[in-house]
C-alpha cells in the first residue's frame, strides 16, 4: 500500500490586516484588533523564503493563497519576486496550486495579465449590484468602492482569468438576491461563493445576518441556481456543489463542512503561523516560520488540540436527519453553547429543498 500523500494548505498574509477598505463586517480587522500587535510591516523576502523553503520540504502538492488585509497593497512587483522565489526554491518540483483573494479594487489588466500567466485562481469579494455593495463596503475615507470593483472585475473579464465572485451574505443581501443574481448573471459572471457573514468576536450575536433570513434566502438561492442549471445555463455555487458531491459521497472541499477542522498553515507578514484564517489571535500562535520548522508547527497544533476544538457533535446534532450534511459548521460559527449558529438555517432549508437537490444532483451528474 502507497505512502498517504501530503498535500499542504498555505495561506500568506503579505499585507497583514492592512487594507485600503474598511468594510464594516470584516472579520480579519476584528481579529487583528485583539491582538497585540495589529498590523505587521509588509513581508520580507527572507520570510518569504522560510515558508518556502519549509512548506515544500516533503510535500507532495502544496496549495498557496494570499489574503489580507488587502493583499494588492504589496504591489505587483512583489508577487513576481515571490514567484519567481518559489521556481528558485522548489528543487524538488512539487506541484503548487495558488489562490489569490481580494476586494478587487487595485486590479488592472497587468494584475490580470500576470494571474493569467501564473494560473492562479482569483476571489474577488463584491456584494452584488453598486448601491448594495457599497453599504458596508467602503474606503477608510467612507468612500463607495463598487466602481473601482468594477473596473478590477472587467480588467479579470478582459485578461481571461478565472476568478470566482466572493459574496458576503446579510439581511440586506438577503432582501435583495433578485437584483443581486440578475446583477450578476447579466455580466457574464457565474462562479459565486456565497458566506455567511460572520458576527464579530465580542459581540452581538447575528448582528448582521438573521438564521431566519438565511434559511429563506437559501431556498430562493437554491430555486435560482436549479433553474439555471435545468435551463442549461451554467452557474456554480459552491455550498451547493459541496452538498451536492456529499450525496454521491464526494467528501467536500469546504473545511466547514467536514466536522473537524483541516490541517492549514496561515503565515501573518512577519512569519507568525496560525491553524486558521478565522482564528489569527495570539492563543493560537503555533510558532515563527522563520525560528521554527513545519515539525515543530504541528507540534504546537497537536498541543492545541485545534483540529478536535469542535468536537464531539451536540446532543442535537446527533439526532438530526441532516447532520451528515452539516456537522454542526465551522467552530468559528457556533454559539456558547457550541452549536451552528445557522443550524435552524440548514434545518429550513434542507427540508424544503433536499429532494430538489438531489434531483438536481442526478441531473447534473448525467450531463456532466
């Protein structure tokens, strides 16, 4: 029998928390705001080399995104150093897959001619139509972003990039789906991720985002993709490809929808390395990429016991049809008393629309 493979996950923060947006429900400025230290300088490429050098040391893929912050701030001519660092470095010619997630609003088409090149696959968050968008996505002036969005969108369209559009769901969101999907969809762009907004880590709960509304909103989602689908048009949504591959048992890509935590590796600017993009707070510091090795990093975890944080399921959880579906969510989700705070969201809709979608599932799984 064969060796398991290690296929590892890195997610690089090359601005840190800094960012040209203050959207109000960002939940990476709420975590670097308790922390010590907020915002670091701009990555070193020495810091950059340790995490390459480290991260590809017996792997065999490797998984690379940026975030931030907004990671644009860094400039183009930074990402063509990393790059061309990781050619120099990746003697052993491990297979590296990147990712790029941003608000979109510095891209132009060199940005796009380079992700092209480099095959990178983009995220750029846009909350749908301008006047929805610009509610809670502003600039630290208070200034509407949604043109400057656009622009980095049609600099994407022009340069043959595949990107996908990332959409912060909320009440407003919600009552406003029809506007948003025709938006959208008009525009020739079908690769939405749709994420729940997430409450800040002292705070009302739900501040932004009822389970009410959401569990509605997924039906009207749902019933919008279905039809596109039935119709032969092509749109992708990616909480709904997870369940769907679930019910062929496909185990899902999304790490909030196993039930255990995945094994990451989320570098700050200065090297510090986190479990997880949702939990960059000093309790969870697992080391320094430039003072510690990958080994000792997953020693640090182990000790943490990050990967059981969420277990074992809830009393409810258990007795609940769906809950191989849902596994009671991301940890980062869940109440005082450690259940999905969307639990009665999943529960609405899967029972009004679990037969449609694996109907829906069959289809699609014939004609693709």
């Amino acid at each position: 029998m064969s060796e398991r493979k290690v296929v590892r996950s890195l997610m690089i923060k090359p601005a840190s928390s800094a960012c040209n947006l203050n959207c109000t429900y960002c939940f990476y400025r709420d975590e670097a705001s308790n922390r010590v230290v907020a915002c670091h300088p701009p990555m070193t490429m020495d810091t950059a080399r340790n995490l390459l050098v480290k991260i590809l040391d017996g792997a065999d893929g490797v998984h690379i995104g940026f975030q931030g912050g907004e990671p644009s701030l860094v400039g183009l001519d930074w990402f063509r150093r990393f790059f061309a660092l990781a050619e120099e470095v990746n003697t052993g010619r491990v297979p590296i897959s990147w990712f790029f997630q941003t608000n979109g609003t510095l891209l132009d088409d060199e940005w796009g001619e380079f992700f092209r090149k480099k095959r990178v696959l983009v995220g750029i968050s846009a909350d749908g139509f301008p006047r929805l968008h610009n509610l809670f996505r502003r600039t630290n002036e208070g200034a509407r972003s949604s043109s400057d969005v656009e622009r980095g969108i049609q600099a994407m369209v022009r340069q043959g990039v595949d990107f996908n559009i990332l959409i912060v769901v909320t009440n407003e969101v919600c009552d406003n789906l029809d506007a948003l999907w025709d938006y959208f969809l008009d525009r020739g762009l079908v690769y939405h991720q749709y994420i729940a907004c997430m409450d800040p880590l002292h705070g009302d709960e739900n501040r932004f985002l009822s389970p009410e509304k959401y569990g509605r909103f997924l039906v009207a989602l749902f019933d919008k993709y279905d039809y596109a689908i039935r119709s032969g048009r092509m749109v992708s949504i990616r909480l709904f490809e997870n369940w769907m591959n679930e019910l062929f048992g496909v185990p899902p890509e999304a790490c909030d929808m196993r039930g255990i935590c995945s094994v990451q590796y989320v570098s700050e600017s200065d090297g510090t390395i986190y479990p997880c993009d949702f939990c960059c707070t000093d309790e969870f510091e697992l080391g320094n990429i430039n003072r510690v090795d990958i080994e000792d990093i997953d020693r640090r975890r182990e000790e943490l016991r990050f990967e059981e944080r969420g277990l074992p399921l809830p009393e409810k959880c258990r007795a609940c049809q769906y809950v191989a579906l849902c596994r009671n969510g991301c940890p980062r989700y869940r109440d005082s008393d450690n259940l999905y705070r969307f639990c009665e969201s999943f529960i609405y809709f899967f029972s009004h629309r679990f037969r449609a979608m694996a109907s829906l599932a069959e289809v699609i799984a014939r004609t693709r």
